[in-house]
C-alpha cells in the first residue's frame, strides 16, 4: 500500500499501518496525547467518552499478551465497544479467508480493526478493502513494522532523557527478525532526532545491509553500548526462522546478554528497555531487567497510553459522527 493510502483525502491519518510517512510534529502531537494519558492511568476508569458508539474489534493471529490488553484496555478506556476475536476459535479454522471474517465484522458495525499478522501486507491489504469510515491499526506486522510500539519506545525515552536528539541509542539482539527496532529505530527515534542509532548483533542476527541505513552496527554488545543513553534489549524471535547458527540459551547470554557488568559501559544514567517478552538469563539478566536502570515495566504502562492516543487520533472522525 502507498504510505498516502493511510490518510484521508484532507492529509489527516486515517490508517496506522507503519510510522513511515509520519512527520515529526504527527509523531510528536501523537506522544503528547499519550503523555496527557499517562497522568491519567492511574484514576478509576471509565475515563473518557471519546470513542463512546465506536466498535474496535482486536484480531491478533500470532501470540500477544502486552500488545492485545492495553489496545482492550485503551479503547474502553475511551469508552469505545470492544471485541475480541480469537481466532483459533473463529471460522478462520473452517477454512473462511481474512477478508471474509473482516467483512463479517464490518456487517456486525466494527468500525476499527487492530489487527496482528505473521504475514508481510495483511494490514495493507485489508485496509484497502474495508468501507471508508472503518480504520485499521497495525499491532505488529511480521519482522517489518510495529508503529504503536516504535511511539511507545519513544515516549519512553522522552519521559526519561528529555529529548532524541543527542542521544546515542542500542538495539541489542536479534535485529534482523525485530519489528519492534525497524520501527524503534528507522521511524519514530530518527524521525525525532535521534541519529547516533547503533544495531548491536551476532552476525547471524544482523539484517541485510540496505536495511537500517545510517545505524552503526556492531557484532559486539560491550563495544556497541559504550557510552550508550538507552539499551534496548531484544529477544531472539526463534518463530521467525528456522536455521540457527547463533548459539543457544546460555552461550547466547554468556556472548550477547545484558549483565550489571556490560551495562557498566553504557553512561552511569543510561536506561534499559526491553519491549518484551523477554528471556531472563538469555538477552538479559533477570537482575538488570528489575534494577534500578530498567523502564520495561514503564514501557507496558505507555502503551496503553500511546494506543489510547492513536485510537482518539484515527477515529476522531467517526467518533465526531456517532455523537451527532
Ligand atoms: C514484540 C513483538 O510482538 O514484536 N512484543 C511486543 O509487541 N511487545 C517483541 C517480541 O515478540 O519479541
């Protein structure tokens, strides 16, 4: 799909299938909405009516556990209907195509879908094809992209370092099947600025060469994290491949985890993130990912926030309509 098929006619987004395309100041108006959000997770819910008449249907086709409850969790916050399809118990095992469940849903008033695929283009393809009041976010599209999760990355680092820019950022891990840093590291964090990104990879975990342009890349996490401002961790995606060089569970994390030691040469105030779900004593020591320098657990709270952000942005529109 062209990156303009994700807006409206007027300019405005309509769909959030990647974060490319995005200006800074949608990326930086989107954040400051999740922000608004964040000061208000902690109050009883419900917190808003903003999506009140709206029907958001989450279909999730691969494992989730963050990313599907704080998309439930933002739409009703937003007072909007929720569904959730299973789709290991939906007619999909009965041999019924995408289109047709979609469809099925659009008959049933859905109006947002937030989908997750292990297929490149599922996103792309069903918004082309639903009516043109209905949006579709992406929650997570194969290894290409994962834009909710990129802001929520972003919002993170915001909150702790002020600022992208002038920042040097690690992406340590299996980069080459990592949806969360293409769209961490080549959308939202270099379109705010960042541009000391580095990939950190045994060679096996390396993506292609045309991918990544203008990160540094380094097969060495003590040399790729010196003096680093953030350290994201990410987690071997064995689901994604087949063949495996690299080495396993503890050679793994006696060459590439995250240990007190190794984090030692990253700046004394660098933070850890990690988007999850993570291996403890695989990527990371279980004592680097609950110390005192870890956000991950932050990280989970912004993303209801951000998604609460992105669903008021998208279906402003529709929500305008309903409450006519
Ligand atoms: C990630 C994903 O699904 O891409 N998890 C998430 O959404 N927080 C990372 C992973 O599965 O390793």
């Amino acid at each position: 799909m062209a990156l303009t098929q994700q807006r409206r006619a007027d300019g405005s987004l309509r769909h959030l299938l990647t974060l490319e395309g995005l200006t800074r100041d949608e990326i930086e108006s989107l954040l400051e909405r999740a922000q608004h959000h964040v000061r208000r997770l902690g109050e009883p819910a419900p917190h808003s009516s903003a999506l009140a008449g709206v029907t958001v249907a989450n279909m999730f086709t691969e494992p989730s556990t963050r990313t599907r409850v704080s998309f439930e969790l933002a739409a009703k916050r937003l007072g909007a209907d929720v569904v959730n399809l299973e789709v290991q118990l939906s007619s999909r095992v009965k041999g019924e195509s995408m289109l047709d469940t979609v469809f099925t849903l659009e008959a049933l008033h859905v109006d947002v879908f937030v989908l997750r695929d292990a297929e490149q283009g599922v996103p792309a393809m069903v918004a082309s094809h639903v009516a043109p009041h209905v949006s579709v976010l992406s929650a997570g599209e194969a290894h290409v992209s994962h834009p909710t999760q990129g802001l929520l990355d972003a919002l993170t680092v915001l909150q702790h370092k002020k600022r992208c820019d002038g920042l040097a950022i690690a992406i340590v891990g299996d980069i080459r099947h990592s949806r969360v840093a293409r769209s961490a590291a080549c959308h939202a964090l270099r379109t705010l600025g960042t541009t000391d990104i580095r990939i950190v990879a045994p060679e096996a975990l390396m993506p292609d060469p045309a991918e990544f342009e203008g990160c540094a890349r380094s097969t060495s996490i003590e040399t790729g994290i010196e003096g680093a401002d953030v350290v994201m961790m990410l987690r071997i995606q064995k689901e994604r491949f087949a063949n495996t060089t690299i080495p396993a569970g503890d050679d793994y994390f006696r060459e590439f985890g995250l240990t007190a030691a190794r984090l030692a040469k990253a700046r004394p105030d660098a933070i850890v993130m990690h988007p999850q779900p993570m291996n403890r004593g695989v990527e990371i020591d279980g004592a680097v990912a609950d110390g005192p320098r870890s956000v991950i657990r932050q990280q989970v709270t912004n993303g209801v926030a951000v998604r609460m952000a992105a669903l008021e942005i998208l279906a402003a529109p529709l929500a305008a309509r309903k409450a006519r």
